[in-house]
C-alpha cells in the first residue's frame, strides 16, 4: 500500500493492484533514486478529492510487519509519514490562499484600531509557488528546507 500511495502523490498511474503493476509503479518513482527525496519535497499537492485515495494505504501502515533489518523499518516509517504529512497537506492547500488574505484584511482592520499605523504587508504564502510563508518559516512540503 506505501507504493500505491507514493505513486498516487506522484502522479503514476497504476493500472491495478497487482504485484507487476506495483513493481512498474515503483520503477517509475525510483528511476533516479539519488533526487527521490527532493522529486517528493518539490511535488505539489493534490486536489482534496485525489487525497481521500491515500486514506487506505495510510491505515495498511499500522499492519506493516517489522523485519530484520532496521534501515528497512526506518526508510518505510519515513515514507509513511512523508505519505501522512502530504494526505494532511493536500487536503487543506486549497485554503491556504483564502485563508492568507482574509489574515491580511484581519490584520489591517487591527492597525487602524492601532491608531492607523499600518505595517508592510509580509509576502503571500501561496499553496502552488512558496517555499516560505509569511512567518518566515520554511516547509519541507512547501519544498524549503524545513
């Protein structure tokens, strides 16, 4: 399911479930396994209603069976939680920008309560090109460095 999961955030097709389809699947998504890491920090979400197909796979995560070696465990808890923090993120992007400019507006209303001072405004965070939102503060599903 982790595999089906990646390659839904990464936009692969898989036309089944079965082994030779997954195995395909995760061909295409490691093809060039040194950028892997920065190819998922640079994908940007999917639409709420494409998220709800990663919703299975993150509830097979809790029937993964621990095996010897521990760098096996480790990569595939890192990847299911890459796989939850996209699923939580896809599902709220489309609020990002509304969200930032009724802040905005909330934000001027309480300057001119201020006395009418009235401070830059900070950059827009937007879910499709920032990297930073206005805090400052960088986001590894927004592609910054975290």
């Amino acid at each position: 399911k982790l595999i089906e999961a990646l390659c839904a955030a990464c936009r692969v097709e898989l036309p089944s479930s079965s082994p030779e389809s997954l195995m395909a699947g995760a061909r295409r998504i490691l093809r060039d396994p040194h950028s892997f890491t920065s190819k998922l920090c640079k994908l940007q979400p999917v639409r709420p209603s494409e998220a709800k197909s990663l919703a299975p796979c993150l509830l097979y995560a809790s029937q993964y069976k621990r095996i010897r070696e521990k760098e096996v465990d480790a990569c595939c808890e890192a990847l299911h939680s890459w796989v939850s923090a996209f699923y939580f993120y896809s599902n709220i992007s489309d609020q990002i920008d509304p969200v930032s400019q009724e802040l905005e507006e909330q934000e001027l209303i309480l300057a001119r309560m201020d006395g009418g001072k009235v401070p830059p405004a900070p950059p827009m965070c937007t879910a499709s090109s920032a990297t930073t939102c206005s805090t400052g503060i960088s986001s590894p599903m927004l592609g910054g460095a975290g």
